[in-house]
C-alpha cells in the first residue's frame, strides 16, 4: 500500500474511533407498549417464521412464544411488544415479542 493511501486510511480510522468516544449517544426510541392481537396464525414464506395477520394492517412477525401453541392454523389471543426495527430472517411482518399465547 503507498504512503498516501495509508494517511487517507489513517485519518479516517482517527475520525471514527477518536470521535467514537466523544460524541453523546442518541437517545433510544420509547419501547413500544405491550399490545393484544387476535386471530389465526398463518405460516410465512420463510421456515419457522409465523404471522399473525390483521384487517387493514401489516401482519405481525410472531417471534418467542411457546412453539406448541404459536404455531400455523392456531387460533390465538397474543400479547407482546411491537419491534418494528428489529432484524428477522423472516423478511415478513413487523416483529411482535411474544410475552404470552394462548387459544382464543
């Protein structure tokens, strides 16, 4: 690598790392408050992924729960936490943290 192309990776590690510690973090989004949703849940796209579909809004991404009951076909009364800027492989849904589960 020549000297110059050292001095721009150089400075640009100094830029990131020095200011690193010296900036204030941003203040965290208010985690969203549990929430209660009902209906059948339906299998996703991609495996081990489940939705709780809605009227008029974007399923919810069923994710922890208790796999015996949150399962495709169950028809459920689900309580948890909205994440919708959590990261799934399940490329469907916005994340709703399971907290409980069980028949409607």
């Amino acid at each position: 690598m020549t000297r110059s192309r050292w001095v721009t990776v150089g400075a640009l590690l100094v830029s990131v790392l020095g200011t690193a510690g010296a900036t204030t973090p941003a203040l965290a989004a208010p985690a969203e408050r549990e929430i209660t949703v009902v209906g059948t849940v339906q299998a996703g796209v991609e495996p081990r992924c489940s939705l709780l579909p809605g009227q008029g809004r974007t399923p919810y991404l069923l994710v922890g729960g208790d796999p015996s009951v949150v399962k495709p076909g169950a028809h459920l009364v689900v309580r948890g936490r909205p994440d919708p800027g959590a990261l799934t492989t399940c490329m469907q849904g916005t994340p709703l943290h399971v907290s409980e589960a069980h028949p409607a």
